[in-house]
DNA sequence: CATTAGGATCAAA
DNA sequence: TTTGATCCTAATG
C-alpha cells in the first residue's frame, strides 16, 4: 500500500520536471525510450559510495519514497484506479517493422560504412563487442505525430535513420548519442550480452487505435529488470509501481521518483492533447479519475520558475522520520541525479536548438516579452506547427509578448483549447531559458552575417540546466499540504511568470562537472580525462573562468581566481590535483566524481 | 609566461 | 559560518 507519511518531504519540485521535460520536443518525440531507458538505469544495481562527505556537499533532498508514502485515498475519490500510460501491443495483423542492421566492428570496412554507429554503440577506449545489432529507429518529426502512414515511420533505408541527420530535421542527432553514450559508458555495467538497440513501434496510448503515435524504444537487454509499460490496459497507479520499480528498488529508495514520474505522464494533460483523437477513444474506457485534485495540481505545476536553493538537507530529520536504516539512501539519490543530468541535458541541448531554430526561422528575439503582436502570433504559428496543432485563430491571439507571457495556461487553453496546454508549456520552456541569462541583450536583431554558429551563444544555456538539475535532486520542496515540512522549506510557491535576476546558487565543483557533462557544446575548453576517476583537463582556461564568470556575473573572473577556488576545494576534500600533477588537470575527489 | 600553492581580506548568503 | 572573489607573494617549469 502506497501511503503519504506527513512529514516526509514531498517531490513537488520533482514532479514537475516531466512535464517541463515532455514538453521538450525531444521528449515529445521519444520520451518513452528515454524514460524506459532511464528506468532501466535507475533499476540497474550499481556500485554507490557508502559515504558521502559533509564539507561543501549539497545531498538531494529526500523525494525518493514519495510514491511509497503517498496515499492515494487522501485525494477526493479515494484510490481509484488511474489511467497508467501503457504503450499497446501491437496489433498481432500487422508485423511490427522492423530494420535489423547488422555489422561486424572487427570488419574495418564496416567501420568505415557506418563510422557514426561505430562510434554510437562503442566507447572509443573499448574494444568493440563481438556482435552489435541495431533496430534502427525511424526518424520522427514531430509532425509525424499525426501521420498515419506506417510508411513515413519507417524510411526505406536504414541509412536514413535517427542518427542521419535529415536536411528537414529540427533536431540533431547529438542528445541520443550523447545518451547512448552515457547509457554504454556510464550506467550500465559491463555485460556478456550484445548491446542491441531495439526499436519498438508503440501505437497510441492505451492501444485503442491506429498507430499514430510511435516511440522509440531502446533497450539494453542485458537488464533483466527494465520496466515493462507495454500493458495494454488500465493499470492501477499502485499496481504499476508495485510491480515495476516498487518491488524492486524503492525498498533501496532510489527510484521511487520515477514511479512519480511514470505517473505524472499518465496524468498529463499536454501528452493527452498531443496525443489528440486517440487518446479520446482511450478514454472511452472509464478509467481516468478527474478527481485526483491534489496529484494533478502539483503535476500540472509548471511554475518552475521558482527559486531553487541549494540547500544542505537536513540528514538529522529526514534520516530520524524516514529511514535511519538505510545508509545508500543518499548515495543513491546522488546516483540517481547523476542518472537523470544526461536526460535533462538532452532536453537542454533540444530545447537550444529549438529556441535558437526558432528565433532564426522567425526573426524574433528570445525574450518574448519583446515580441509584438505579430511576432508573437508568429511564434504561435510556428509552434503550432511543429506540434501539429491546428493554427491559433488571430483574433484570440491579439496581444503582444508581455502580455503573452502572462497568461496562464488555463488563458491559452480559452484561446486555442486544442493546444493552448503545450503552447503554454512550450512558452514557459522558452521563458525559463531566457530567464536565466538577459538573452535580449545580447541577441541582436541584425546579426544574420555574424558568425553566430552556436560558438558562443551554447553558453547562455548552462544556467538552464543547472535549474533543471536543482531541481531534480537539489530543491527542498514541500508538499502543499504538509504544513510542518512547510515552515522550513522555502516558502515561494508563487509562479512568477516574470524573470528574476538574481544567479543560480551554484558551485564552483557543480558548474564544472556541467561543463564536462555537455562535451559536446564545452569539450573544447574543458573534458574528462578519466570519467572513472573523476580527472579532467582544463583545456581552456580563459574560456572557462569566462564561463565561470559568465554564470557567476563577474565579469572580472579569470583563471587566476577560478582557480584558486579549485584549490579552496583540496581542504574540504572536493577536489585534489592527480598523483603525478599535471597543469590544468585536477580531479575530483570521492564522491564528487561519480 | 602561465601555472600552482596558499595567505589575507572582503562580500554575500 | 561558509563560499567564493579578489589580491597578493612566491615558486615552478
């Protein structure tokens, strides 16, 4: 039985990253792979550090057992049975399409056919495994959405895969190598099985209907534990848990966000939309409660504007009302945002793309509240477009981007009722980035010859994640409802839809293990030379003091005072120079390098 | 010259 | 109080 203990605290802040990460378009696209691999992750035994250090660590705050603690039957209705996401069967008429390809890394000729596979499924230190066998995934725009022809699903060729870059593609295929990446190189243990990357045509949810809606599954098959969601039917919120993630690791309380997480998906009312006609025939089935008020305020939550801290937890509380007996407990969580920091940089690196692709396809700048009327009716246009919403009608749409920004979702819902839920969140996606860093200042309308080829401008994005990061494993929500835990969190639960200034409180440590997260945008100015280890290489350090700096607004930060709060962190046991010291090579020390 | 180490001081949280 | 920014001297290569 799942109950909700009061005094524990409550992942209200965990709760709404989903639907801040399934409004990214990547994960409008294929949040269930990466959900599903995320989960297969986060069930995965592994190695965690028995200790972690007190000096200048920040411990994620204790979410893990909401889902074992909630009760369900304190919401109004009672515990009635929730509609779970379950990605149907596939409908036994029609074969699931399929592409195998299969290729020989030991050949090098294979090598050279298909480099980016190589690459994709092996770490460049590793010897390639014998046998690697891909089911590769279709391209999915996002438009195809609603196609219904199978065969857009599935291009004719292998070739023109997910990892090919489309000339018609938003997207890049960097997040999901970065993900492959992560999920070969960081995640799983080494196993006897062929990596093997399978592809799953999921039809619409709850599989009442035609196949308009495919996700793409990759899976590791070597995880015996990975959460099967592919139940076709209405599932109990609490059966699903139990028999997915609850038996198996929330004992060890790691992974009971997920359970969370899964959940809010099931809850969500963009994915509903998104989902359009099917999901009505699905929910001709008397499944869905309305009545959840409490679960579905604070999964509908999108004010992920609010100000996060970073704040020691305290240990003494949660430990004492919680689970003294459990010393992984925080260990584990630290693993499991480790787990999700690849994720939400895959949605940060999509959701850059998206914006920057934007601005430049429409010509407005970053900061809505910029944008006149008709750029704003253009960027509903635009957005409209790509979530294959009907188009917004311009009488309903007659303000300009101030005024945009304030309304509330249940305002856009009014004006545009068949999308205005993901335009709402894809506008507080937008703002949330631009919130961050003044990108209005330093976008200029006229710089269509500057080299602005995502050089500089990746930078602005960092503060985004570290949001993103802090709030999944570093925020100290509290639920609503729970008024002891509520005096001694931080009372700001207004949304403001309004940027703040005022910088993220992040570390000097945090800031550089997120440039090494993302090698993709900073690998040039700093990299990992021993993941394992923790031991990385400042390749450019006047680019990353500026960075430092940027993110820090002190404009005057140089190397010289970076570093020396790198050697601040030698006494508090952070970070230390390697054994043989190196110039500009430092590492962190256990457990800041997991 | 850049880098490293670490003392001292100050400001902000 | 902690953390980081700033400025500094000295040593290293």
């Amino acid at each position: 039985m799942v109950r909700y203990r009061r005094g524990s605290n409550f992942p209200c802040n965990e709760s709404r990253i989903p639907k801040l990460l399934r409004n990214c378009r990547i994960f409008q696209r294929e949040s269930w792979c990466i959900w599903e691999e995320l989960c297969a992750v986060l069930v995965e035994p592994q190695e965690m550090p028995q200790t972690v250090p007190s000096a200048g660590f920040t411990p994620p705050c204790d979410y893990t057992n909401f889902a074992e603690n909630f009760d369900l039957s304190l919401l109004p209705g009672g515990e009635q049975p929730v509609l779970a996401y379950a990605p149907p069967p596939l409908p036994p008429e029609k074969p699931q399409p399929k592409i195998y390809t299969t290729f020989y890394p030991d050949s090098p000729e294979q090598e050279d056919f298909r480099p980016d596979f190589q690459t994709l499924l092996v770490p460049d230190e590793e010897k390639p495994p014998a046998n690697v066998y891909l089911e590769v995934p279709p391209i999915l725009s996002p438009n195809s959405y609603r196609q219904s022809s199978e065969a857009n699903f599935y291009p004719s060729s292998p070739e023109l895969s997910l990892y090919t870059p489309s000339p018609n593609s938003l997207y890049s295929q960097s997040p999901v190598d970065d993900f492959f990446q992560y999920v070969k190189k960081e995640a799983y243990p080494p196993s006897p099985y062929p990596y093997r990357i399978k592809e799953e045509n999921f039809l619409s949810p709850c599989g009442f209907s035609s196949p308009t809606s495919p996700a793409t599954s990759y899976s590791n098959l070597s995880s015996p534990e990975q959460i099967n969601i592919q139940q076709a039917e209405t599932t109990d919120v609490l059966e699903l848990l139990e028999n997915t993630v609850l038996d198996k690791q929330i004992k060890q309380e790691s992974t009971v966000d997920f359970g969370n997480i899964l959940s809010s998906f099931q809850d969500s009312e963009s994915l509903r939309r998104l989902l359009g006609e099917d999901f009505k025939e699905a929910q001709t089935v008397p499944s869905k409660p309305k009545d959840h008020q409490l679960l579905r305020e604070v999964l509908r939550d999108t004010s992920f504007q609010k100000k996060f801290n970073i704040k020691p937890i305290d240990f003494g509380f949660i430990g004492g009302d919680i689970k003294m007996e459990e010393p992984d407990e925080s260990a584990q969580r630290d693993l499991m945002r480790e787990n999700i920091e690849p994720v939400l940089s895959m949605a940060i690196e999509q959701m850059r793309k998206d914006v920057d692709t934007t601005c430049a396809a429409l010509g407005i700048s970053p900061d809505p509240t910029q944008w006149s009327a008709a750029e704003v009716l253009s960027w509903l246009q635009w957005t409209s477009r790509q979530f294959s919403l009907p188009d917004p009608v311009p009488d309903q749409w007659d303000l300009n981007g101030t005024s945009l920004a304030a309304l509330s979702e249940e305002d856009f819902t009014r004006r545009s009722p068949q999308g205005g839920v993901i335009l709402h969140a894809q506008l507080e996606i937008w703002k949330a980035a631009c919130s961050e860093e003044d990108l209005s200042m330093s976008w200029q309308p006229e710089t269509a010859s500057s080299n602005a080829s995502s050089g500089d401008m990746s930078d602005d994005w960092s503060p985004l994640k570290a949001r993103l990061l802090s709030c999944v494993a570093f925020t100290d929500g509290s639920f609503p409802d729970d008024d002891e835990e509520a005096s001694s969190s931080q009372a700001d639960p207004t949304r403001p839809t309004t940027s703040r200034s005022g910088g993220s409180h992040i570390h000097l440590w945090q800031f550089l293990k997120e440039l090494l997260a993302s090698p993709q945008t900073h690998g040039s100015c700093i990299r990992w030379l021993d993941r394992s280890k923790g031991i990385f290489k400042i390749e450019d350090s006047v680019k990353v003091a500026r960075l430092w700096g940027k993110r820090k607004n002190r404009p005057a930060m140089n190397y010289d005072k970076l570093s020396r709060s790198i050697r601040q962190y030698y006494k508090k046991g952070i970070m230390k120079k390697t054994e043989r010291s190196q110039r500009l090579v430092y590492q962190f020390c256990h457990p800041y390098n997991l």
